[in-house]
C-alpha cells in the first residue's frame, strides 16, 4: 500500500483486494484492479463498495 492508499476493501464481485484512495467519497465509482468491475462507494468507515446499480 502506498501513502496515497488510506482504506482497502474486498470486491464482492471476484473477492480481490481493493485498495481506496486516501481521497475517495461516498457514492463514487471505483474500478476492482482484479476483475474489472466498477464498484459503487458504499461507506467510508469501514470501507465498503458494491456493483453499481
């Protein structure tokens, strides 16, 4: 993880690791570096995304 990493999380798509940005906010769309699948932000604390809708 580097220093602009800050939150990590598990794809519920392909249960990879998702690493978060420091700067990320809630309702933002995140891509999963394993699989590909664009990811809703959910919450912030703890760090939580789902496939968007």
């Amino acid at each position: 993880m580097n220093a602009q990493t800050m939150n990590s999380s598990i794809c519920p798509e392909c249960e990879g690791v998702l690493h978060l940005p420091a700067d990320l906010m809630e309702g933002e769309i995140v891509p999963c570096g394993d699989c590909g699948a664009e990811l809703e932000v959910l919450s912030l604390t703890p760090a939580g995304a789902g496939p968007c809708s």
